[in-house]
C-alpha cells in the first residue's frame, strides 16, 4: 500500500499505439497519468 508522498513504484504499460512505456522515461519530468478503458470493454 502506498502512502502520500510515497514515490510510485515503476511499471509499463502499452501506449495507444501499441509502444511499450515505463514510468521510468519520465523520471525528472511532470507527468499525469489517464487510465481509460480499451475500445469495446466494459467499465
């Protein structure tokens, strides 16, 4: 369980097209994050 202020924890996910992204290629840099559900997925 995370805490606030605690750093979050590295992860990849796909990009919309496809590309592999960790929140390591940000390290340094502000970023916000959007989780949407897949095209023709419940939820």
């Amino acid at each position: 369980m995370l805490n606030v202020g605690d750093k979050a924890p590295d992860f990849a996910l796909p990009s919309a097209t496809g590309e592999k992204v960790g929140l390591k290629d940000f390290k340094g840099k502000t970023l916000v994050l959007y989780f949407f559900p897949k095209a023709d997925t419940p939820g």
